[in-house]
C-alpha cells in the first residue's frame, strides 16, 4: 500500500476522489441520458437567446459593441454542454479557452447569467463525470491557474478597471479602490469554482455510493440465493436420513421375520402366523411413516395432502417401544438409563432427541442385519463436563448413547454405508461426537455418540 500524502497536492487528490477506492471509474453516462443532454441544451440556449433580447431591450448593453457579438459568445458558450458528460473533460477545457476569448468578444455575453452558468455547468460536469481522476486533476489545476492569471491580467494589463469604475462614485471606506476590487473577485471566483467542484465530487461520490450499494444487493441476493440453495439441501439430506433409518429399520424387522417363518412354516404354523404377523405391523408402520416424511414434501403447510396431521416425530420417551418391537424380531434388547440429576433425559431438546432415537434405530437395525448377535445393550447417560467448567456459567452437560452387542459379521451382508454415514451427519448436526467400529474386548460392534448440553434459562440446550 502506498503510503498516504499530507502535502497539498495530496490532500487534493484524496478530496476530488475516493481513498478507499482509488481506481473506481464512473460509468460513461447511457445513451438515453446523452440524448436528454442534447435536448436540455437546445432548451437552454432558447432561454439564454431570448434573456440576451430582453437585456438588450432594457438598455443592457455597450454602445460600441455589434449587437450580434453578445448573441454568437452566448450560443458558443453553451452548444458544447450537449456532451458534457460524454466528453467531460474535454468540455472543462474547451469551455474555459472559450470563457476567457468570449468575454473580451463579448462584454454584454460575459455579463450575462446564462454565460456565467454554462461555464459553472462544464466545470461541475467534469468533476461529476470523469473517468481519470488523476487527469481531472491535471485540468482543474490547469482550469484554476489560467483564470488567476486572466484575472491578474485583467487588473493590471488592461483598462478594465477603469471601465468598471466609470460610473462610480468616489470610494469610501479604508481600502483602496483597486484593493477592494482584487478581494471582492477573489470571494466571488473563490464562490464560483469552489462551488462547481464542490457540487460535481458530491455528484461523483453519489454516483459511486449508489454502486456500492448496488453491488451489495446483488451479493445479498446471490447470498440469499445460496442460504436458501443450502437450506433445500440439508432438508434433503435431513429426509433422506429419516427414510433411511424408516425403511431399514422395519425393513429389517421383515427380513428376519420372514426368514423365521420360512424355516418353521411346516413345523410350526402358530409359529409361523406370529412372524407373518409381525410383517404386517412393520410393513403397515413403515407405509404410515414414509407416508407421513412425503407428505413434508408434497406440502407447504404442516399438514399432510389429505388434511391430516402429520404424525410427531419420535424423541427419547419413544425408545422403550422401539426396543420391545425388537424383541418381536428375535432381539433382545436392554435399555439403560443413566441420569445424573433425575429429569435430565426429559429435558434433551425435541432435535436432538429425535437424532439419538434415529441413531439406536440404525445402529439395531445394523446390528440385526449385518451381526450374528441375538442380544444388545442401548444405554443412554447423562453427566457433565467437570473439565470445561468455568467462573462464568454452570459447567457443560453431556447426554451420551451407546449400542453394543456381542456378535460376529455376517457374511454376505455388506451394506452401502448410507446408514452409518448418516449417524455420523446427524451427530455432527448438534456439534457431537460419534465413535463406530468393533469393540475392544474384539467380539461385537459398538456405536457412541455424544452430544454437548448446556444450561440456559433453566433449560438444557444443544
């Protein structure tokens, strides 16, 4: 980064553009606003023709002067205006070249307030409109210095002193005649260019505020674009996750039970009509749960296409059925519960509830597929976290699910990984840690999640 410059030159600089963005160029202007630019100088050079015609006809005017003069200097003064946008600084020096030749052309012109607004409306426009800001500076300082040094001319070269003070009266006052005359066209001047380029940089800065925030709406609009492209995704994600766990959980149920019924159909037919039982309560169970994850898709509202309220999602008082329908599968399953303080289960948010629900309804449905175990163990547990305690809040909660068995693998039963990698989304989803894989006494497989809880308000949150 350059360093910053204190000298006059810089501070200039720094004032005509912006320091934060030092290389911005203001877009040339449309053709619509070039096309209003013509017309608003034809209307322009009416109104000024016409003022020159009433001036004249009040008296305003010199005697020795050719009364077209007044009216050429004006119309001269003002056609360029038409591309004072286009060609900005172009316009800025041709109009002070043609200011300082009109004026000694013309006297009535340079008197007139039309010619002493063209001129302020070519340098404002410069300022406003252009591109190179470095060659702006170039032609203001070049701009300021020629009319200092017209104005010195005039004072001291020429007899326009003389001229002006023709039909005065004697001074009065403790300055001099000329002295008095030198201050009031330096205030005037001073006035003049100070408030064309004052007006043109605050034209040029809102002209660069309003595409920054142009620029900004359309990152908020590309932003917001992306938000809601991700928030479609995880909800995908999010129902694909519960189909899964939906469909492997009773799907496995099926296969166990028909297999069971298979092998003692001829033997045991009351035997056999309990599995097939057992098929039809997990088929229908599974129907009415995918039926109620489509209807989230098929709807807006909370409610399912044909009216009827969505069914609500499972949460921790759902796990002591979920593991006595194991039992009708031919596993036996334990369920532990391990609370440090009592309550503490029946304040775990609804969210994270329904992930460990999902995450032991996968991991037994795993177990009952790919394991040779007829028995697991689900404990869930409470504590909390003594090493990340501090002065300023209660110390951190955990809740903590695990799910072992004591079987083997399985042959022949090699899943698609779908469902470990989405126990793995759902605890990273609440900021967990989840640990799968065979246990280390190397008979069984063991799954381990466990979830950061903290107090506020009075309640456990994630």
């Amino acid at each position: 980064m350059a360093p910053e410059r204190t000298d006059t030159a810089g501070r200039l600089n720094a004032w005509l553009n912006d320091p934060a963005d030092p290389l911005w160029e203001r877009p040339g202007p449309r053709a619509d606003q070039v096309r209003r630019d013509v017309a608003g100088t034809a209307v322009f050079l009416l109104v000024a023709l016409a003022m020159v015609l009433l001036s004249k006809n009040m008296g305003m005017r010199v005697a020795e002067e050719e009364t077209w003069r007044a009216y050429a200097a004006v119309s001269l003064m003002i056609l360029p205006l038409a591309l004072r946008r286009r060609f900005p600084l172009a316009v800025a020096l041709g109009s002070s070249g043609l200011f300082v030749a009109l004026s000694y052309f013309s006297t009535e012109a340079s008197m007139q307030l039309s010619f002493q607004a063209a001129y302020f409306a070519a340098l404002y426009a410069a300022v406003a409109w252009a591109r190179d800001r470095r060659l702006l500076w170039i032609v203001v300082a070049l701009v300021l210095l020629a009319m200092v040094l017209w104005l010195v001319i005039s004072f001291t070269m020429t007899s326009m002193v003389d001229g002006m003070f023709a039909n005065y009266e004697e001074p009065q006052g403790p300055l001099g005649r000329l002295t008095a005359a030198v201050l009031y066209a330096s205030v005037v001047n001073l006035a003049y260019f100070g408030g064309a380029l004052a007006v043109g940089r605050s034209s040029w800065r809102a002209a660069l505020q309003r595409q920054r925030l142009a620029e900004q709406a359309a990152q908020i609009r590309e932003q917001s674009g992306e938000l809601a492209r991700r928030a479609v995704v995880d909800e995908r994600l999010r129902i694909a996750r519960e189909l899964h766990d939906v469909v492997a959980h009773h799907v496995a149920v099926i296969g166990i039970q028909a297999g069971a019924a298979r092998r003692v159909l001829g033997k045991n037919p009351d035997a056999a009509t309990d599995a097939l039982r057992t098929i039809e309560g997990s088929s229908r169970d599974a129907v009415a749960e995918m039926r109620s994850l489509l209807g989230v898709l098929r709807s807006e509202t909370d409610l399912a296409p044909s009216g009827a309220e969505r069914a609500p999602e499972p949460d921790l008082a759902d796990l002591r059925e979920l593991v006595d329908g194991r039992a009708e599968a031919g596993l036996t399953v334990e369920l532990r519960l391990v609370e440090e303080h009592p309550g503490d289960l029946a304040d775990v948010p609804p969210p994270l509830g329904l992930s460990i629900y999902r995450t032991v309804q996968e991991s037994l449905a795993n177990v009952a597929r790919h394991s040779t175990a007829t028995k697991a163990l689900v404990t869930l547990r409470t504590g909390t976290d003594r090493d990340g305690a501090d002065d300023a809040g209660p110390a951190p909660r955990w809740v903590e699910v695990e799910v072992t068995d004591d079987g083997r693998p399985r042959g022949a039963t090699e899943g698609s990984g779908f469902g470990l990698r989405g126990i793995r989304e759902r605890v990273a989803l609440h900021g967990g840690d989840a640990e799968i894989g065979p246990r280390r006494t190397g008979n069984g497989w063991r799954v381990r999640a466990r979830f950061g809880l903290r107090v506020r308000d009075g309640a456990l949150v994630p």
